[in-house]
C-alpha cells in the first residue's frame, strides 16, 4: 500500500512519519511476530483493540480480524472513566507463535482480571482459548492487568494494576494487584521465584502500562501512572517494593512531575534506527484523554537515554508530538521491521463519536530510507568523518546533529559554499568517492 506522510505530527530531525493502517477500532497495544516470514499473506504483527478485538496485519499490511468479541460487557466510551478499559496487554510466544492476551470481563455483576492464551493454525484467526488467570478483581477504570511480556529466562512476565479502589493492596503479599507477576507459561509458579509459593516477582506498582526487555542488561523495564503526578519508569528486580500507595518515586529510574500518562515503552537495540539511538528507551505519553490539539500534557513520544548504572538518564528529548487540532495521541509502541510503530488510539476525530478511525503510524530514519547506501551510516564512518570541521558547517546542521553527509544525503538547511573539506576526509578515499559538497548535492557516488 502507499505510505502518506503525515503533517499532524512534529518528528524529531532526520526522521520521517507515515501512515501504516487506518480504521482501527481504538488501538492499544502492538505485538510483533518475533521472525516474519517473507510471505505478503503472513502475519506481521498484532494489534489489541480496546472494545473486544485482536487484529493482525499481514505483512502486505492488510488488516484481518484475528478474535472478535471478547469482552462480555458493553462498554461506554468514557474516557477516563468505566469506558477505558477492555483487551489491553498482548505479547507472542516466540516459541508457538500463539499470543498472551489480557482483558477485564464481569462475572455475576463483578469485574474482574483475566489472562489468556490463544493458539491458531495459521496466525490468522484464532482457534482457540487458554485461561492463564482469572478472578482477581478490577474495575471498569484501567489500573487492570496492562503489559504482558515473555522474558529472556522464557517466563511470563504479568503487569497488573492495583484496581484504584484500595491502592494498599499493592503492598499487601496476598494480593496479586499492584504487582509484577513472574509465571511459567502454562500459570503455575516457578519454583526460583522470590516465593516459590506466589507468583509475585516485585510490588508497590499502580497502573503499571507498558513494559520491555531491554537486552543489554537483559532485564524488565516498565512504565508505571501516578495520580496527578509521578508517573514513572523503573527498572523491575526481584523482590523489590516499588513503593506506591506510599510514593511512585521509590527504586524509579524518572518520573515526572506532572502526570503525563505514560503508556507503552520500547528498547532501540535491533538497528531500526541509525546506530546513535541504540539502547535508547522510547516512551508513549499519552495525556489528556479526549484534549483537542497539541494540550498541555502528554499527546507525544519522548527518547531517553539510561545510564548503565540506572542511576537516572542521561538525556530526554521529544521525539514525536502531536500537533493538529484533534483528540490523537500516541498509546501502543513498539520497534518492528524499518522503524518505530505506534498506535493512535482516537485518530482525526474528537474520540466521542465511536468511528473506527484509529491508525498505526511508523517513524522511520530518512537515512536509511535514502535506497542503496554506498557509505554505511556506523560508528566507525562517523568517528572518521570530518564533517563538523568544514567551513560549509551551519548552526542549522549542527542543531539537527547532521555529519557523514555522503551516506545520508543532502542536508534541509540553507547552506553557503564556504569552502568543502571533502576530499580530505578518510571515508572519502576509503569508499572511492568522486562528489563535493555532499551536504548540499546530496550522497556521493563513486
């Protein structure tokens, strides 16, 4: 399908945004298939629509009803209230391919949690369903089982809110609210847990959203909404307390002062981005719900950079903003093939008119989108490159960390021919190259 480039969205420089599907029925979260096959009829990923179903994109990017109606309640569209919550959390097997799926249902006039399993022959429509867990109590408000994820020890990892009516329950130990959860996959407990006898993995959690595996210290990071204030990222380790209802700051890596609601997160670390933003983490704050226009909170995507100790983070930038006149904003994240992808829960409308008109956008390097690459954009190149030392150099290049021209290509800021070192530069003579002034002509050829 033809991709459009989207102007409601501000995009951090030297990236590009497009429009991947469209008419989705309020799109939560994204599931990758671990290794898509080249097949255009195969699954490619898999997206949870809040009101009951579970799509899947095949990787010509055609849309298909993977389940359908699985919630045994009519919601109600209240945002925020009893209309935001549903099907939430998914993740893939690696193993199987079949898909760990949560949601809230009502059993006798109560609300409860529950996890399932789904298996099918060929990805494409479900077969069939597995309870996981079930009977823990919840409400029609979020703060319900959220993230799910399979981690490197092959264990299911269970995100799972504290159900706002009685917060204390996420200190309690006989509680599984307000907790991470650690399980084999079939829901029995592991024996190495830090209570051989519970499935509880760490506590003192809120409304724990998103979670990822972050695979330089191979470890479980999460993002956790506060009330009016403190949402969080903490890395999550066994036994520890988390700290909330009595602080949303204890054992956090950042928090904001300002409720910004933090939703999905996601790791750099496959090459979908140009290799200065490997292990950089990506964070979906979602804001205001139903706010029209860019708002005052939230309604973007943000990149950190973590420091290895954990200690805090490094840097923080915005790296996508909502900037039209409608309630989108950024909800589901995940990186997948060429890029970033990420959900937009209400899409160009006012959220209140109940239309499928939520999309998948990717954000992608316009590095890598230049076709064939003589000079690798890598580490190496750029510690070579002479760039930042030619008199061409503008303010302008320098704001967008513009460099290694000859593989990137031109440049979209106004340039004066002061002079070009090019012919100098070892990466110049390494690949053969015959062009100048690549910053402004475009990438070399040999």
């Amino acid at each position: 399908m033809e991709k459009n480039t989207e102007k409601p969205w501000w995009i951090f420089p030297g990236f590009k945004i497009e429009t991947m599907a469209t008419g989705l029925n309020l799109p939560v979260n994204l599931a990758f298939v671990p290794e898509p096959t080249k097949n255009s009829d195969d699954p490619l990923l898999y997206v949870t629509e809040l009101y009951g179903n579970i799509e899947v994109i095949t990787n010509n990017w055609k849309v298909h009803t993977y389940a359908e109606n699985l919630l045994n309640y009519e919601p109600n569209y209240e945002f925020p209230g009893t209309g935001e919550s549903g099907v939430t959390g998914i993740c893939v097997e690696p193993e199987t391919g079949d898909l760990f799926v949560s949601m809230i249902y009502e059993d006798q006039g109560e609300v409860k949690n529950k996890l399932i399993r789904t298996k099918s022959k060929n990805g494409l429509k479900m077969d069939s369903i597995k309870i996981i867990l079930e009977d823990i109590p919840s409400i029609k408000a979020a703060h319900q089982i959220q993230a799910v994820s399979v981690g490197f020890d092959g264990k299911l990892y269970v995100n799972l809110g504290e159900g706002m009516v009685n917060p204390d329950v996420a200190q309690d130990d006989a509680e599984l609210r307000g907790k991470v959860l650690r399980m084999n996959l079939d829901g029995s407990t592991p024996e190495d847990n830090p209570d051989p006898e519970s499935p509880v993995y760490a506590k003192g959690f809120r409304n724990p959203f998103g979670a990822v595996w972050r695979e330089s210290d191979r470890s479980l990071y999460i993002s956790d909404n506060g009330p009016a204030y403190d949402d969080r990222i903490a890395k999550v380790e066994a036994g520890k307390n988390y700290g909330w209802p009595e602080s949303m700051r204890t054992n956090s890596l950042f928090w904001t002062h300002l409720s910004q609601g933090t939703t999905a997160i996601d790791f750099m670390q496959h090459g979908e981005f140009p290799y200065e933003y490997d292990d950089e983490l990506f964070v979906a704050f979602f804001g205001g719900a139903y706010v029209k226009g860019p708002g005052e909170k939230g309604k973007m995507i943000a990149k950190i950079k973590v420091n290895d100790d954990v200690s805090g983070v490094k840097s923080f930038d915005t790296f996508v903003r909502y900037t039209g006149k409608n309630a989108a904003s950024p909800c589901g994240l995940a990186f997948g093939p060429g890029g970033l992808y990420f959900t937009d829960l209400h899409g160009e409308g006012d959220g209140r008119s109940h239309r499928s008109s939520g999309n998948i956008f990717r954000v992608s390097s316009i590095i890598k989108a230049k076709g064939e690459i003589i000079v690798p954009y890598i580490e190496e190149n750029v510690d070579k490159c002479i760039c930042p030392g030619c008199p061409t150099r503008n303010d302008c290049m320098s704001n967008r960390n513009q460099h290694l021209f000859c593989a990137g290509g031109k440049t979209e800021c106004k340039i004066e021919k002061k002079g070009c070192l090019c012919g100098e530069c070892p990466v110049q003579g390494k690949y053969g190259l015959v062009n100048f002034y690549y910053c402004a002509e475009g990438a070399a050829k040999k």
